[in-house]
C-alpha cells in the first residue's frame, strides 16, 4: 500500500514489514512456496538494492539430492518486483467517511481558551498523528479514530491534562465551566466539603492542570492556596459568577501594600507569588466623573497607580492587570502551530479570545512549560530590559521551527 506502506499477506491480510526484515523475507518465500516444495531450503537472505527502485532481491541456497545418494547444492537469485496498490483501510480513511471510534471534547462555556491549550499539548505530544479526522464545532472538538484503542489513549491523556468525565462508549469528555481567570460561587457545603477551610471571603483561580484555590481572608491579611482534583470537583461542582466577557476595565488611581499578617490555624498552605493590597480604582468608562471603587487585591506585587486593570464590580474584584493589546500583538516574536481541522459554526470574537489564549502564555510560566513554542523570523527581536511593558516569553523558550520538505519516501520527515 503506497499510503500506509503494508505488504498483502493473502488472502486478505496487510502487514507491516521493514525492508530486508524477517517479516518480509518470509512473506516472500510465501509466494514461491509450490516452486520450492521439491527441494530442501537451505539458507535466504536479501541482495541490496536502491530502496525506491520497486526491486526485491533474494539469495536462496537449495539442495536435492539425485542419483546414489548425491546431494546437489545450488545458488540462485529470485528477483520480486513491488505493485503498490492501495488497501481498504486506506480508501475508507482518502474517504474520509469511515471511523469506528470518536471522542467528542465538550465544554459548556462561552470561551474556547481550554481548546486552545489542549490543541497545544496534541500537537507536543504528537496525538493527532493517529486521527482520520479532526471537526470543530461551536462548543468542542471531535476526534475520529479507526479503532477504540486508539480514541482511549486519546481519553486517557485528556484525563491527565484537566479535570474531566465521559461517557462510556460515546465519550463525550466535559470539562468544568468555570476555567481561566474568574469568581466562583460555592454553597456552604460544597465549600466545607472541597476545600474544608473556615469561613473566609474567597476569590478562586482555575490553574490548567488542577483547580487551584487563591483564598484571600481580608481581616488577617494573607493568602492561603488548596487544590481540588477532578474526583472532587465532579462530586460537588461549582459554577462561576461571571466569565472573561463581562470583566470591566479599571486604572488604577492609588493602592498601598497591605503589611502581612500572623497566619491563623487550619488557613491553609501560604501562597507565594501574590501580595495584599488595598486600591483605589476608577473605570475607564467614568473617566469624566468623580465615582472611584475601594477593593482590595492580591495583585499587589504588578499594579502601580494608572495600570489598567480588569475586573469585576460584583464585590469589585481585580482579576488581572491590563496592557495595550495592539503593543503586544506587533511585539510578539513567537507563534504556536494549529491542528489540521475541519470548521463548523466558528464565532466572529474566536481571533480575539485566541488573542486572550496568548496573552495567558506570556503571562503565566507554568503554562508555558506544556505547550511548544516556536521562533517566529518575521518579527524582529526586540531587547527584553523594558520592565513596563507586559510580559513576554524569552529566546530561551523559544524552538526553532523546522520545515522539513517531502522527501524522495512520500512522507514528511521520514527515515532516509
């Protein structure tokens, strides 16, 4: 077959054999099997030759014996030459309307961030290799597969990547609603029994690989941080206050550290990488008035007075601090590759929540390190000492990206 390079074993049977292997060597002394019926094989091996020249070579040794009990040894060469066809697996995947397994990735929520990280770590991982088709649609992705083993690894690897649950025989894998940057709400119960802390106003995050808490107690002053395992988000799940289009933009008008205080018994494991600070904002729609907001925010490590911010008025929560997007997108000297996919139902704001998708990659370094980032030539590099601007991501994490053409064997990047 001149797609899947297998060799028809009759009557009906494709197998994958190597060149001068000892699959293929005994699948050749198959075809001369009756020739061979009245002599005694003694030894085979194969005669090199030009590896596309569509020749196979064999070097028997046979032996008979004849009269009076002679034995008579000979040497010959037994030339096949190679027919490339195509087998039915094949024709139905060139069809592209033959499948037998399909794992359909689902998310009920309004962005597609998630999509865009996981079509990052297929790509790293190189599980796209075995699918015959690749369909976006509105809310998900499916993936189509010739065999159920196949769309299982598939499963499993999505398991690993973000808390998820399936369906069994259909699976259809749906990921929590709330993910990214956002305000979730919890019952009393659910609270006690996922995170099991005392009463405190909290503020969650949603890392990519778990669900991480950022619980922030304003009266002592300091943070505590908890995962929650997919197991346990599916037993008691909870759902966002807001997603990432509602978000308002503020600028920052004043804000003062708050001094760290004692941590209180059963808060929690500190977190590190955030600082209390209390704010005055402004929304940037309100400029021409006197109305100012008084929060507080664990961004106090980042913001300065006249940062823009984006949050949320519900109890005027800061989520993330806000930069020029159009500076960003001309500075941006990386790009990511994309799946090969078919396209239904595609939103007019799908390039802006992209946009939001990158973003998230220069700002947050523990996403970075599963997604494969690639040196992009046609923007020129710029030095990195601007400590104003918003985050970019280093040469040093940067991959060169390698085109690599169709060699002389039909397939990109194969063995020579």
């Amino acid at each position: 077959c001149f797609l899947c390079h297998r060799y028809l074993q009759p009557p009906g049977t494709w197998i994958q054999c190597t060149l001068e292997s000892r699959e293929l060597l005994a699948l050749c002394l198959k075809k001369i099997k009756a020739s061979l019926s009245k002599v005694r094989l003694i030894d085979a091996g194969f005669i090199w030759t030009e590896p596309h020249s569509k020749r196979l070579k064999l070097k028997l040794t046979v032996q008979k014996e004849v009269i009076n009990g002679a034995v008579l040894q000979q040497v010959f060469v037994v030339e096949y030459i190679v027919q490339s066809q195509m087998c039915e697996d094949c024709h139905r995947i060139e069809a592209k309307d033959f499948w037998k397994a399909v794992v359909q990735v689902r998310q009920k929520t309004l962005h597609k961030k998630t999509f865009y990280y996981l079509e990052q770590l297929i790509l790293k991982h190189r599980l796209h290799q075995n699918t015959l088709r690749i369909k976006e649609i509105h809310d998900g992705l499916d993936f189509y597969y010739s065999s159920k083993q196949q769309a299982q690894k598939m499963v499993d690897f999505l398991q690993c990547t973000v808390p998820s649950r399936y369906i069994i025989y259909v699976y259809c894998l749906e990921y929590p609603k709330a993910f990214g940057k956002c305000l979730l709400s919890f019952t009393f119960k659910e609270f006690y029994n996922c995170l099991s802390f005392g009463q405190c106003f909290f503020f969650l995050l949603i890392s990519w690989q778990e669900i991480l808490s950022l619980m922030i107690d304003y009266a002592s002053g300091f943070f505590s941080v908890a995962e929650i395992d997919g197991n346990t988000y599916w037993r008691h799940p909870f759902n966002s206050l807001f997603h990432p289009k509602q978000l308002e933009e503020f600028i920052i008008m004043d804000i003062n550290r708050v001094q760290e205080k004692k941590k209180g018994a059963g808060a929690g494991a500190r977190s590190n990488k955030h600082t209390l600070a209390e704010a005055w904002v402004q929304k940037t729609s309100e400029l021409n008035t006197d109305h100012q907001y008084f929060c507080c925010t664990h961004l106090g490590h980042i913001l300065n007075p006249g940062d823009l911010v984006l949050g949320s008025v519900l109890f005027l929560i800061l989520i993330k601090k806000s930069y020029d997007r159009t500076k960003r997108q001309r500075r941006r000297n990386w790009k990511l590759k994309e799946l090969e996919r078919d396209r239904e139902g595609m939103d007019t704001d799908d390039e802006r929540q992209y946009q939001d998708f990158l973003e998230d990659l220069e700002e947050d370094e523990a996403i970075r390190k599963n997604v494969n980032i690639y040196r992009n030539a046609d923007v020129p590099v710029e030095s990195d000492t601007d400590d104003d601007g918003p985050p970019r991501i280093s040469l040093a994490e940067m991959l060169e990206d390698l085109h690599i053409s169709q060699d002389a064997t039909g397939g990109e990047g194969a063995n020579m």
